[in-house]
C-alpha cells in the first residue's frame, strides 16, 4: 500500500509538468482511472503521458470539459471525486460495467449538459443531488438496477430536452414533477413499476414530442389533457392496464408511431 501511495504521489508530481490542466482534476482522472480498472479498458490510459492524450478526455481553455469513454470496459463503482471536473459539460460512460450507486457529489458538476450512464449496472436510489445539475439537456440512464421513486428535485432541471429512465426498476406513481419541464421533447419511462394514472399535469410539457411508459403498471383512463400536446409524434403505452379509449388523443398522430394495446381503436398493432 505504501509503495502504490509513493508511486500515485510521484506520478501527480510529474503531471504539473505534463500537462495543462490543474492538480484536482488531474487527480479525479486519475482516481477515475484506478476505481474503473483502467488497466483492462479497452483503451487504457498512458498515465505518463499528458492528458490532453488521453482517450476520451476533451481539454478546453486548460479545463477538462468532457469525458466520453462510452463502451471501453470499466469496471467498478464511479467514485465521489468525479465531481472535482467542475468544468465537466459531458460525461459519457454508458455502455460499460459500472455498478454501485451514482455518488451524491455528481451534483456538483453544474456546468454539466449531457449525462450518460445507460447500459451499466448502477443500483439503488437516483441520488436528489442530480437535482443541482440546472444546465442539463440530456440524461440517459436506462438499463441499470436503479429502484425508488424519482427525485422530486428533478422539477429544477429546467433545461432538459431528453429524459431516458427505461428499462430500471424505479416505482411509484407517475413522476409529476417532470411536468414542470417545458423544454421536454422526449421522456422514456418504459420498462420498470410505475403505477396508477397519468397526471393531467402532463400538459404542460407543451414541446413533448415522445412519450414512452410501455410495460409498467399504469391504469386508468388518459387524462383528457393530453390531447393539448400538439407536438406529441409518438406515442407508446403498451403493457399497461389503461382503459382503451385512445380515439381523442390519437387521431391526429401518425399510425405508423403509435403503440397501442390490441383492441383499441388504432388497429395497425
């Protein structure tokens, strides 16, 4: 442990002179690098080479701006110091084997607009911290182990365009704090334990354009309200228990992306 401690120390030493951008972030790299077995990514690291070299890694005016190391076989758990790249706008590392929670500190990229972690296998509860990230377009998520409810901080993600939670096993009712998001173009909730009815609320995402919650527990009768989304071209709700009366909310949809239940009056499916 002591000679891994004295190596770690003369490498960070050595990259004040490698490299353009500052220690702590430097060193969230590099505690990146051995908490995700960096040594068996399928593009590893030089760590004795600058880090403008490194894969994935995008440098702008001396500050890490984005990471992308989407399907380049990490594994382990994604530790709390990732949140010492505050000029982070990108974080990609979907696609791999990353497990355990997302770490509270995530929170604290706030310059952050695009948030990857699809196909890994993170677990529990979605941390409230991701609450913090107000600069945030797109979020993907879907195909982990996640579970719970959504946070209800997510209504202060006020920039969000595109929303993929599928494929999880978050519960509870529908996420109503998601219908203060105007700038919605695309919320995937498919594949996991929501249940009960769609708020009426839901027509306030005046620019959704892609609403996906097939295969959950949701029942009831569609909110009247929906038929307010103008903007809304597909439409899927398969795999759930509502009431099959979609006439006055399909009718000006094109078929071709509509997925209803067999016996509703859209017949294609």
């Amino acid at each position: 442990m002591k000679t891994r401690l004295l190596a770690l120390i003369c490498l960070f030493s050595s990259f004040i002179s490698l490299a353009s951008v500052p220690f702590s972030e430097k060193k969230a790299l590099v505690n990146l690098y051995y908490a995700t077995d960096g040594e068996h990514w399928t593009i590893p690291w030089d760590l004795n080479a600058p880090v403008e070299t490194w894969y994935g890694v995008k440098i702008s005016d001396e500050h890490v701006v984005s990471l992308n190391l989407h399907s380049n076989n990490l594994r382990g758990e994604l530790p709390a110091s990732i949140s010492e790249l505050t000029y982070l706008t990108e974080l990609n590392l979907a696609s791999n084997k990353l497990g355990g929670t997302i770490p509270r500190s995530i929170g604290e990229l706030r310059d952050l607009r695009s948030l990857e972690l699809f196909l890994n296998e993170f677990v529990g509860f979605l941390p409230v911290e991701i609450g913090n990230l107000d600069q945030l377009e797109f979020l993907s998520l879907y195909h982990n182990k996640f579970k719970g409810p959504i946070p209800s901080t997510f209504n202060k993600l006020e920039n969000l365009e595109i929303i993929q939670l599928g494929r999880n096993h978050f519960s509870g009712y529908f996420p109503v704090q998601l219908c203060e998001l105007k700038k919605l173009e695309h919320l995937s909730l498919h594949d996991n334990l929501f249940e009960g009815e769609l708020p009426a609320e839901i027509a306030q995402l005046s620019n959704l354009e892609e609403l996906i919650i097939t295969n959950n527990k949701f029942s009831g009768y569609l909110p009247l309200s929906l038929n307010k989304l103008k903007h809304l071209t597909t439409l899927m709700l398969k795999k759930n228990s509502f009431t099959k009366d979609y006439h006055s909310f399909t009718d000006h949809m094109p078929k071709d992306y509509l997925s209803l239940e067999p016996g509703s009056v859209v017949t294609d499916y």
